[in-house]
C-alpha cells in the first residue's frame, strides 16, 4: 500500500465550470445557506434476530462534504447504508432528509429523493454499453423505439461532468474497474442525485485510478453533493475526507472533523473495548510441538510467499483488513483453491495437497466462511450435513449407509453442541445462523481433524452461540488439535489466540505474541504500517 | 418456545402433499378413466401401461439421478436409438444377443461418459454438452444404417421385450393356446429392478448421498471432500446406460432397430422426473416419484387413447400437466 497519501488541493473550482457557487467547501463548517443538513440521521435502530445490528445511530451529512463512515467489519456500517439507500427499514429512529422526515420503503424512493449508493460490487449489466446501462429502464423514447442519438448525447454529459474520458458507446464489459465505477457514479449523478454513498471505492483501484476518483469526489463536492464515504484504507482518507464517523458494535462511537482527528485515535474508536464480547478462560496451553508448518507459500496475484507455523494444541489468530488474504492462504491450504509455491507439512511431513480430499485424508478441515455459500447444503438434512465428511463412519458393508448410526452420531453432535433444531432430519436451510454454523462445525468435528481452519467462525451470530463455539475451540484445543482461527473480531483474536498472524494485501506483516500486543498494535500492521511506535 | 419447530411441521406437510399430489392425480386418473372405459381396468391393460411406461421410467430415472446433481441430460432418445441400432447391427453380424445388447448398453455407457466428462473436464454447461450429445448420437445412428430401419433380427431378439415371467398359456380345446395368465413382461421386470437398484443407491448408498450433496451444493460438498467431479461423472454414465438399456429393449419390443427411434424421449424423461417432485435446481428428488411421474404420463396417454382422443389433444393435456405439477413444485419452493 502506498505510504503517501494523495495531495490533492481543495480547491478544485478552477476544473469544474459548473461548479455552483454557493457550494460550501470550508472544512468542518456548519449547515448550508437553505439551513438544513442533507440528511439527518438519529437513532436509527436496527434488529435481526438474536442481533443488534444497529443502536440509536445517528450523525449528520452535509451540502458538499465527504463523511467518512468508519468501523470494524461487523461494525454495522453495511446495515446503516441499506437503511439510508431504502433496502432496510430501521425499527427505530429517522431520517431527515433536507429536513424532512423521510422513510424510504424501497431504493427506488431512496434514489427518486436524490440518495445513490455506488456498491462495492458494481451493479452494471456488462453487456450493455456505457449509455445504455446510465439510462437503464429509464431509455429515452421516440415512440415506441429508444432514441439512441439522445441516449448517446446525454450519456455523454453526464461522463463530461465528471471529466472522465470514457466513450458512451463502449460495452461495459471491457472497461476496467476504475471506469466502471465512473459510469456508476455518472448514473447516480444523471439521477439528479445530491447524496452518494460510495463502499469501498477504492479497494480494487489502482494507485492513479484512485487518484482520478479522489479528483471526481473532489468535483462532487465542490457541486454540493454530499459523499458517504465507506473504506478500511485510513491512510487514504487524508486530504479527501472532511468529517469522519466511527461505529463499533452497531453503536454510534464518535462523529468529528477529521483535520482535527489522528489516524490513531480512529483506530482506538474503531477497535474500543467490547462490552458484549465474553470469552471463556483458555483451559489449555499450547504444546512446543510444531504440528502444522508453512513455508513459502504463494499464489501469483492474490497472496503469498507465506510462512507461518502452528504448534499442538495452539489457536493461531489471522488477523486483517477483509480481502487481505487470509481465507484465501487458508483455502490453499487446505486445497481448495490453488497454489503457485510453496510447502505445507503437517507432523514434520511435507504434503502433497491438490483437493480437499488430500487435505481432509490427511486431517486438515476447514471451516468456511460462507456457511450458506460453503458450508452447508442447504436442501438436506442436519444429519446428513453432518456425516458428510466422514460417510465411512457410518457406513456398513457393502458401503450402505446405517441410517440408525448416522441419527445416533447426529443426535450427539446436537446435543453436545446445543444445535436448536426439531429432529436430525430437519432440512438445514430452515435453521438460525447460529445453528447452522454449528452443523457446520459438528461436520469437522465428526471428522477428527488434526488441524482446524475456522474462517470467521462467529460471523453474523448471536452472543451465546458465539461463546460456545469458543468454548468449543478451546476444548478442541486442550485435546491437542491445532486451530487457526481467521477472524475480523479483534477482541475475539485477543481473547481467544495464542498468537496472531497479521495480514495486509496478501502478505503476513507479522506475527505476535496474544499476551504481549494491543488492537491498535494489530490494527497497525494490518493497516499495512510495518514500523510503527507502538 | 421454539420457532423453528413450526415451519418444519410445515415442510413435512407440503412434502407429503407433493408425494400424495403425484399418488393422488395417478388414482384419480385411473379412476376417471376407469368410468369411462370398462376395458381401461383389467390385468391385460394394467401390463400394457407398464410396458409402454417401461422406456420413459427407465429414462426418468437416469434423468432424475443427473437432474439432482443440479444438470440435465437432453441425449438420452439420441442414445437410446444409438445403442439400439448398434445393438442389432452386432446381432446381424452374427454375435449372440446378449452380446450384441451388451454392447448397446457399453455404447451407451460410453455416450453417457463423454457427456460427464464435457461437464466435469471442459465444464460445459450440462445443456450444451448433451445438446450436442444428443445430435451427435442421433447422427451417428442414422448414418451407419443409412436411415433404414435393420429387420428380421429373429426370435431370441424379441425376447427381451416381448417374452414375460409367469405367463399362463392353456392349449384350447379348439387347437388355438388360450393366455390364462399374460405373465409379467420382462420390461416391466426390469424396470422395477432398476427402480430397487438406484432408490436404493439414492438412499442408501454413500454415493448417492454425494449426487445429493452436490446438486444441493457444491462447493460446500467439494469442501466436503466429496469427490465432484466423480460423482458427477457417474450420474451421466448411469443416464447414459440406461439409454442403453432403452434402446435394446424398445427395439427388441418392436424386433426391428430404427435409427430415429425416441425422438423427443428426453422430454418424457424430464417430465417424468418433473412430476414426480425433482427439483431443476437440483439437490431434491426421488425415484418413487419418478416412477410415479412415468405411470401418469404412461396412463394418461393410454387412457386417452382408449377415449380416443386425437394424439393431438394428448399432447395438449400432457403439456398442461407439466405446467400443472412444475407450478406446483415452484410454490412450494417459494414459501
């Protein structure tokens, strides 16, 4: 990651003709000359089951300022922004929009009053071109047939705004990202739109595409719109960020000028202390004994060289910024996905991994991140989820399964992990997230793995089911298994590891003793900041 | 209090429902056309049905096995004619029956492997694969036999899809054999055995389980450490027999091989499956169903051609009741 952040001077007047005047761009000012903030948020409460997601959140966003919004994954920043776009409706709190009190039912009203969320994900149809995808189902007409010289003609204002040179007639399939997302953000402006909310924009720019959106953002804002602007890269909000927001835990954490703000103190709101997170007292210590050992491994593109070790016993943390790697150096592992380089050894012996099925055959388990993507097939039962890796067991001669053995194995791991579910043979879609997770995990354990990957294990699940699922891998642990939990929860890492394997962009920046770092000591190296005081 | 409980009870009640809506539109037919025809009901045309669902449940069931793997197999009239064909060429040219069924069902194996390896290997979208498939067999067979139907294949041919077990036969007193007892015809025969076989592959089996676990989700089952691509493999291998064993009997049954033999078979097949509860979308089926699905097509064409309604109309009706039984499925997977 690069360390210099983008200069960019703020006054961007002289490029943008149309540029209105009365555009406020002092810094950290208060309300526009109609009074009202654009939007007003307060209290916005949202509930899904068994979780929190938000807690009387609010801030305010005004005429031409870029608000960065900012915490943790899982932090609810994703819940606040399908409130704001009209793809939530909050339980509680509201929203003023221009001073008004506004609820958008879906994000067709959220874009007819003028707020569009540019997705981290590009909703663009890729086969269509770069005009038609602007005024898509909203073409304009000459009769019955679309006028394509008017199609054309106003496509092409709307990229002039922006000062992109991007041809409207290109299908969108062959731009690069960076020109993607300008189309994106030229759809929203020929929307009239006065409220952007942008998630992520850069994490898939390069150094001077990010430098050419920051110059667009810095156009919008001298236009008077104002930007939400979502990101993890901290270092890049210098010089383009006016106010910054931080949320943790669904709550609303701190609101201030970001001039006045030191990268460090965002990361302390970000990481803060969690109140709800309790972990269970580690019963075990790891054992000298090195069972799992990487060494080199590389994928060309994506991650690596990497080397790390995992001794008997011991729960080894990955942390890291979402897309920095570590599922994927785990999946590569484990053999789901390939590698260029490298060793994996397990008990001093070097493996030959190329499937799963190697990997499993020499017990290595993965516990994925996506349960409903990954883990779990979701038509079939909770039994058969959970003899699936291990048929064998509960098969008799002839290789026919012994549907008495595998209820008898399944009514066990229920029980033993508290699985809500009516029978053994509930179909597993029908399950909580919490439960699921569970046949997920009950899947491994039935399988008697040596070494257990879990890829952000507690995601998206209530307080209880996440303490017993680290109760869970404590226990795994005092039996000598090794774990290495990948995890965006800094607290659970510092609660739960023994040592923690920091990534940034593909790269392990360092590995740490539990006992003796911090968060902010993580966050820093995974923030890519490889010498730091901490 | 316990939430989860009340959905399931429902579940298990709409799937009931689906089983008894297949059961229940089978009596109900048989019923129906039972009133209005006195010869509709009697032994004699309960085995004629069972004859004529023979070819379209053995290929449902090898549909049903692709079509839980989440694919689809449009090949199977093709290769069916293919094996048929080459079945009763290796017969004229002096091999023994079996050996020249044998080798129809090898063909057909051998079609249903290319057609697995186009999805596995070259990761073709099932459809296309077997699209393909399915012009190239059909081509193959018509150009080896010019287009001409092969004849005077001799009586041990025929046995296989005319002979029956237990049949009753009484000289009459008039010098003409009198059939006390038709007898169980040997296609029927088999195709109860194919249906034992995969139902019990399906349920019991380890592999079966896998042709499950991939069609419901297949990343999660290769992570699984189930073998995919295998698994995949079989299905189509297994369709692709089956075809063969289609072919063999279809043109036993007729003692004549024709190269354009089941034509538009593989809709059989789909619907079949469809009506008995298969899932496009894959992960869900049964065989129980499939061979459910393969009598109320089978019935409802007799039947109707014992009304002697236009084959016309048959079609028109038939097709309705896809629409019927595949909108039922789609409600019930939007709940």
């Amino acid at each position: 990651m690069p360390s210099a952040p983008p200069l960019i001077v703020h006054d961007a007047t002289a490029k943008s003709p149309q540029a209105h005047g009365d555009a406020p761009s002092v810094v950290g000012q208060g309300a526009t000359a109609e009074g009202a903030p654009l939007l007003t948020l307060a209290g916005l409460t949202k509930r899904f089951p068994g979780v929190l997601a938000l807690d009387g959140v609010g801030f305010d966003l005004r005429r031409g300022e870029v608000h960065a919004v900012c915490g943790e994954n899982g932090a609810g920043k994703s819940t606040l922004m399908k409130i704001l776009s009209g793809l939530y409706q909050p339980d509680e709190g509201v929203i003023l929009h221009k001073g008004q009190q506004r609820r958008f039912a879906t994000p067709l009203e959220a874009q007819a009053a003028g707020i569009a969320m540019i997705h981290q994900e590009l909703n663009l149809v890729p086969h269509l071109s770069v005009a038609e995808n602007i005024y898509l189902a909203r073409e304009p007409r000459k009769g019955w047939f679309v006028d394509r010289e008017r199609l054309r003609t106003d496509a092409q204002r709307c990229l002039d705004r922006l000062g992109v040179a991007i041809s409207p007639a290109a299908t969108v399939s062959s731009l690069s990202v960076a020109q993607q997302q300008m189309v994106e953000i030229a759809k929203a402006l020929s929307l009239e739109a006065e409220v952007l909310i942008m998630d992520e924009p850069t994490s898939s720019l390069t150094e001077s595409e990010t430098q050419q959106l920051f110059r667009v953002i810095h156009e919008l804002r001298a236009a008077g719109v104002g930007i939400i602007y979502i990101s993890h890269r901290l270092d890049e909000m210098v010089g383009i960020v006016d106010r910054v927001t931080v949320l943790r835990d669904g709550r609303h954490i701190f609101t201030g000028d970001f001039a006045n703000t030191t990268i460090d103190e965002i990361v302390v709101h970000m990481v803060g202390r969690s109140l709800e997170d309790k972990f269970p007292p580690r019963c075990s210590t790891p054992t000298e004994d090195v069972l799992l050992s990487v060494e080199g491994l590389r994928r060309d593109g994506v991650f690596g060289p990497v080397s790390f070790t995992l001794r008997r016993g011991e729960i080894l943390g990955f942390a890291g910024l979402m897309g920095a790697g570590r599922t994927e150096v785990a999946r590569a592992v484990f053999g789901a996905d390939r590698h260029d380089a490298g060793t994996v050894s397990l008990g001093g012996e070097v493996l030959r991994i190329h499937s799963p099925i190697d990997a499993i055959r020499q017990g290595i388990a993965y516990v994925s991140e996506d349960r409903k993507a990954q883990g779990l097939a979701v038509k079939m039962p909770v039994a058969h989820n959970i003899t699936m890796t291990n048929m064998r067991a509960v098969s008799g001669r002839f290789g026919f399964i012994r549907f008495d053995q595998e209820t008898q194995v399944a009514q066990q791991y229920i029980d033993r992990l508290d699985i809500r579910t009516p029978s053994t043979h509930q179909v597993a879609r029908l399950l909580s997230g919490g439960n699921q997770q569970k046949v997920v995990i009950s899947k491994w354990l039935f399988r008697e793995s040596k070494v257990i990957f879990f890829d952000e294990p507690t995601r998206g699940i209530d307080v209880g089911a996440k303490y017993a699922i680290y109760q869970l891998m404590d226990e795994l642990a005092s039996k000598g298994i090794g774990i290495v939990m990948i995890s965006s929860e800094l607290p659970a890492i510092l609660g739960l590891t023994d040592r923690v394997a920091v990534f940034h962009e593909g790269k392990l920046t360092a590995t740490l003793e539990t006992r003796r770092t911090s968060q902010e000591e993580i966050m820093h190296y995974a923030s890519g900041r490889t010498s730091t005081a901490v | 209090m316990n939430a989860p409980a009340i959905p399931a009870l429902i579940t298990q009640r709409k799937d009931l429902i689906q089983k008894f809506a297949a059961l229940g539109s089978l009596l109900c037919l048989t019923i129906a056309f039972s009133l209005f025809s006195n010869a509709f009901f009697s032994v004699g045309n309960a085995m004629t049905i069972a004859l004529q669902v023979t070819s379209i449940a053995y290929l449902g069931i090898g549909a049903t096995c692709v079509i839980i793997t989440g694919g689809i197999d449009l090949s199977v009239g093709a290769i069916l004619a293919l094996s048929g064909v080459v079945a009763a060429m290796a017969v004229k040219a002096g091999a023994p029956v079996p050996v020249g069924m044998l080798g129809g069902l090898l063909v057909g194996a051998l079609c249903g492997a290319v057609n697995g390896l186009c999805v596995t290997l070259l990761k073709l979208p099932p459809f296309i694969a077997t699209l393909g498939m399915m012009l190239v067999a059909r081509g193959v067979a018509l150009q080896i036999t010019d287009a001409k139907a092969i004849g005077g294949l001799g009586d041990s041919f025929a046995e296989l899809g005319n002979g029956s077990l237990f049949r009753v036969v009484k000289m009459g007193a008039d010098g003409f054999p009198d059939v006390l007892f038709i007898g169980i015809p040997y296609p029927v025969l088999l195709m109860a055995l194919v249906a034992v076989a995969v139902s019990l592959l399906l349920n019991r089996a380890t592999l079966g389980r896998h042709l499950y676990a991939v069609g419901s989700n297949t990343e999660a089952a290769r992570l699984s450490g189930v073998n995919v691509g295998g698994v995949t493999l079989f299905a189509y291998v297994l369709s692709g027999t089956l075809a063969g064993l289609t072919g063999c009997v279809l043109m036993s049954r007729l003692v004549t091989a024709q190269p354009s033999e089941g034509l538009m078979y593989e809709l059989d097949a789909i619907a079949a499956a469809v009506i008995g509860g298969t899932s496009l979308s894959g992960g869900v089926g049964t065989i129980s169903g499939t061979v459910i699905g393969a009598f109320v097509i089978g019935i409802l064409r007799n039947g109707l051609n014992m009304g002697g309604v236009s084959a016309f109309i048959q079609q028109i009706v038939i097709g309705l009741v896809i629409l019927l039984t595949v909108w039922i499925d789609q409600i019930r997977h939007r709940r």
